[in-house]
C-alpha cells in the first residue's frame, strides 16, 4: 500500500513539473525560452516510454506520461503559434 501511494506521488510530482512552463507559455502566449531540441528530445521520450508502459498497464506510469504529453503540446502550441 505504501509503495503504491508512493508511485503515486512521484508520478504525480514528475507529472505536473511541465505545469509551470504550460502555464507560462499560455499566459505570454509564447515559448520563447524553450529550445526545439528539448521539445523534440522530450517528447519523443514521452511518447516512446508510453507505448513500453502502455501493455504494462502501470497506472500511476500511465498518468504521468499522458499529463506530460499534455503539457508538452500546450508548449509547443505556444512555441509554434506564438503572439
């Protein structure tokens, strides 16, 4: 039960790291600080680990990848069609 809270959590926290720069990016609506190469190297890593965790059916895994894909587009929505 413990290690479960605790995978839990720490998905949760490394999930919601990439909420301050979406928030950011959404507020200036601009990612100008944000190099392509982190984009790409990122979110290439997040879509490749979700489909090695997605058979697995790791939910806390799961959860954390998706909510990082999510913010990861708002990033790059903002870095694309910045104002």
């Amino acid at each position: 039960m413990i290690l479960q809270f605790l995978g839990w959590l720490g998905s949760i926290l490394l999930a919601f790291c990439a909420l301050p720069q979406a928030i950011a990016s959404y507020k200036n609506k601009s990612s100008d600080g944000v190099t392509w190469g982190l984009l790409i190297m990122w979110g290439l890593g997040e879509i490749f680990t979700f489909i090695y965790v997605f058979p697995k059916m790791d939910f806390p895994l799961l959860f954390n990848y998706l909510a990082n894909i999510f913010f990861l587009l708002v990033i790059m929505y903002y870095k694309i069609f910045k104002k």
